[in-house]
C-alpha cells in the first residue's frame, strides 16, 4: 500500500547531514511496579518510527526490559525527584497508575513548562479527573498536545458513556479536539486524528484484528512521539503514525508472520526506514 495522499508530507527524505539530535529527541515517562514495561515499549515505538535519541524515565523495574528491547536509550529512574529530560517531545502516561504520585507527575508535566506533550493511557483518565474536579483549562501557554484515548478514555475526557463515543467515533474526536485544544487520535479500528481546530481530520485505513494486543497503544504512543520530534507539526505525525502502526501489522498478517509488539516494532522500522530514504513503501 502507498502512503495515502492526504498524508503524504508525513514521511520526508532524512538530511544527509543527519544527526542523532537532528531527527528529533523522545522523552517517555509512565510506568510503575504493576506495569514496568510499558514506558519501554512505548520507547520501542519511538526508535522504530525514527526517534534519534531516546531517553526513558521509568521504576528501576523497567531497566532491564529498557537494556533488552532498547539498549540505544538512556534511563532514568522515576521518582517524586525527577525532572523531565530535555526532549523535543515527552510522551506521558503508558502503565503510569492512579495514584497521588502519578497525579503528581502528570500535573507536573502538563502544568509545569511549556512543551510538546503525547499524552496517553492513565494520564489521560488523570487529565479527564483534573478537568472534572477544576472546571477549567489545563494547558500551559506555549504548550501543543496530542492525546491518544482509546475509546474508553475518550469516554472518559467526555464524561460520556463508551457507547456514545464508539456510536459516533469521529463526531467524539472533534469533540475531545475542541474540548482539549489539541490533536487527537482515537484508537481502534478506523483510527481517527482531528487537528485541534478540526481543520483537518484522517481516517487511518490500515491496521487489521491480530493488532488486539497489549502493548499496541504504547507502541503508537511512542511513534507518534518520534514522527513529531523529527516532523515538527503534530497532525501529519499522528497521522503518519496510525498509517504506519497499521502498515506494519498488515505487512505481518500477509507474509503469514505472528503479529507480536516486537513484530509490529520491527516491521515499523523497516517501512519507515524505505520512506525516509525517498524509496517506495511496500506494495
């Protein structure tokens, strides 16, 4: 499959002069005892979708996944101590938890500096919660976000029931959009991304049921880090993402391949490796 056209700008030739900073720096903060591994495969998704440096900060539980699965990252232990690195992109949220310290955390970041923020998984149930309690604007000036629900989160920034959001998936993103003032990308089947404005909006087509997995949302979550930081506009990077997550899974399920996050993973890298080179995706 071709890039699809209207999202044809999210995949550019890489400068010959490249550099590992050039190409843009990911930050992923999430994860706890309960679920260490998600920061790291959310850290895979940022190196395969092209992320040039990756720096994770995550329990010491994580380490050794991270040392495994990403050795090219620098690691950070998270504590009430820790300070966001310096990234063009942080990407929050992915096996975070619920409790006051992750409450800490989120509000920290998202209230704390402005930035380029992907905010996914239980700091999005954290966001809906501060938005519910406060009544008003969280965002910082001079921040830009993109928030990845699926469509029980996306109920829950709405203050909706899933049904409603899974009723009229487009109409609830527009909504989230507006809502947050910021991109979003509605996970599932038929991915959804809507600028901010709603000035524009893609339906991902690509993508296939072996994609039901644990881990997968992580995995966008981290590309869709890395394809902003290298692209420096959040819509085509979103975008370009869900093609690209999904391209990949679909690339598995032809050649008769087992679709695992790992798979999916590689497979991202190897297409985006042949668009960034200016050669043809597969066909």
């Amino acid at each position: 499959m071709e890039v699809p056209p209207a999202i044809a700008s999210a995949f550019v030739a890489r400068p010959v002069r490249a550099d590992k900073y050039s190409v843009g720096t990911v930050a992923v903060v999430g994860g706890s005892v309960r679920y260490p591994n998600a920061p790291v495969i959310a850290a895979l998704g940022a190196r395969a979708a092209g992320a040039g440096l990756v720096r994770l900060v995550a329990p010491e539980a994580s380490r050794i996944a991270a040392g495994f699965h990403v050795p090219e990252a620098t690691f950070e232990e998270a504590s009430s101590a820790a300070v966001l690195p310096r990234a063009d992109v942080v990407v929050l949220g992915m096996g975070l938890g619920l409790d006051d310290g992750a409450k800490s955390r989120v509000r920290g970041a998202l209230f704390g500096r402005p930035g380029r923020f992907v905010v996914d998984a239980d700091a999005l149930t954290v966001l809906a919660a501060i938005r519910a309690e406060e009544g008003a604007s969280w965002r910082c000036g001079g921040q830009e976000v993109v928030l990845t629900p699926h469509e029980g989160e996306a109920a829950r920034l709405l203050g909706c029931a899933r049904e409603e959001v899974a009723g009229d998936r487009r109409g609830a993103a527009r909504a989230i959009a507006s809502r947050y003032s910021a991109t979003v990308v509605l996970k599932g089947a038929g991915t959804v991304v809507v600028a901010p404005d709603g000035s524009r909006e893609y339906v991902n087509g690509t993508g296939n049921p072996f994609m039901a997995l644990g881990g997968a949302g992580d995995l966008l979550a981290g590309a869709v880090g890395a394809r902003w930081a290298y692209l420096g506009s959040p819509f085509p990077a979103a975008a370009g993402a869900a093609w690209l997550h999904g391209e990949a899974g679909d690339l598995l399920v032809s050649e008769g391949r087992d679709v695992s996050i790992a798979g999916i993973a590689s497979a991202m890298g190897g297409i985006r490796v042949r668009l960034d080179s200016g050669a043809p995706g597969p066909g």
